[in-house]
C-alpha cells in the first residue's frame, strides 16, 4: 500500500511535467517530422530518451543523413548531464536498495524529474516515485513528439515553418537566465555562435560532427580558464 501510495505521489508530482513537456515536445515533432520519422517511432524514441537537445540532436542528425556512430555520439554528449545527475541522486537512495531498482530510478532522470526526485520528503528515495512522475510525463513528451510529427505532416509549409521557430525559441529561454547571472557564460554562449557560424564555412563536416567537436573543444577550454567555483 505505501509503495502504491508513493507511485501515485509519483504521478500526481509528474502531471503538471508532463503538461509543460507536451508543449515542448510537440515542437520537437516538427523536427522529427522533417527526418521523415512516422508518429509511432518519434513516440518510442522520444520516450526512451526524454531530452531535448538530445532528441533535437538525433533528428536533425537522421535529417541530414548522418552515421550510426554521428548520431550516438551526439546523443551522449548532449545527454552527459544526467551522469552528473545520476551520481548526485545515489546519495537519496537506500545503500540496501537492489541495483536493478537503482537503473529503474536512473533511467527515469530528466532534469525535471531529477528536481522534484531529490527533493523528495522522506530520508531515501523510493525507486516508485520517479517511476510515478515518468510514467506520466514520459507518455506526455512521447505523445507531444508523435502529435507534432502529425501536424509537420498535414500543416501548410507556412504554419509549419512558424511551429519549427518554437523549440529555437525555448533553447534561448533556456540560455538567457544564466547568462544574465554570469558574464564568464554569456561570453561563451556568444564564442559559441560565432566560432559554430564560421567553422560551418569552412570546415567540410556535417552539422552532426561540427557540434560534437566544437562542444568538446569550447566546454573544455571554458571549464580550464573559468572553472565553476562553489563555497563549501
């Protein structure tokens, strides 16, 4: 009774995710919708994998014709965020919990998911309730992804093209409140678009490539020269 308890805590917490993630994620159908994915498979890729920059990632990838191993690689290091995440949320957990809870708890991370996870009330997590949370707002991102893919191919191009600005506008939601808060960012963000912009010209890569290279390259060096400093 208080494991179904938590699952329903679980799902209750994760509605009103899963209404912001519908929204999102019908964006990113329009995307998928471009790479000539059907409804059913933006809908199982986009429940296995929860991520927006990594699904926009994988989508445009597939657009372009890009390789297996392109498009793996771009996934994982848009996505390298929720070892991080995973790593914080093993101190929440039961040392005695079984590991095949604690994949089950891994593999439910998202950023939001991880928010509401660790903050949970009791002293240990308990592997139902980010279950709970993502049962409902993973269906809801996968249905968004799927309803999106449909609209991309049944809208008029014009509407379409409107619906595709949506998701560029919320990366630069996404972007702005941090740098507003850090300089050292806001110039990293800005090398960013200008060194992406002119290795896009003379560079002969694809755009899947490009970004997995520069990624690497502009973290690494940001993270050397202005590393995050935290007070104890």
């Amino acid at each position: 009774m208080i494991k179904n308890k938590i699952l329903i805590e679980g799902i209750r917490d994760g509605l009103p995710i899963g209404a912001g993630y519908f929204a999102v994620a019908f964006s990113l159908g329009i995307i998928a919708a471009k790479a000539d994915l059907s409804s059913w498979q933006g809908f199982i890729s986009s429940f296995f994998t929860r991520a927006s920059a990594g699904e926009y990632g994988v989508y445009c990838s597939i657009a372009a014709k890009a390789g297996v191993v392109e498009i793996i690689l771009i996934t994982l290091i848009a996505n390298v965020r929720y070892l991080l995440m995973g790593a914080a949320l093993t101190q929440k957990l039961d040392p005695k919990m079984p590991l095949w809870k604690r994949v089950v708890a891994a593999c439910c991370i998202t950023d939001e998911v991880f928010g509401i996870s660790i903050a949970f009330k009791d002293k240990y997590l308990k592997m139902s309730y980010p279950l709970g949370a993502t049962l409902v707002a993973g269906t809801m991102w996968a249905a968004g992804t799927a309803f999106g893919i449909t609209a991309g191919n049944i809208l008029p191009n014009n509407i379409v093209t409107a619906l595709n600005v949506a998701l560029y506008g919320m990366f630069i939601a996404v972007i702005i409140p941090p740098c507003r808060n850090d300089s050292n960012l806001l110039y990293v963000v800005i090398i960013s678009f200008i060194v992406s912009y002119s290795c896009s010209l003379i560079l002969p890569v694809s755009s899947g490539t490009r970004t997995i290279i520069l990624t690497i390259i502009i973290s690494a060096i940001a993270a050397y020269i202005k590393p995050v400093r935290k007070d104890e």
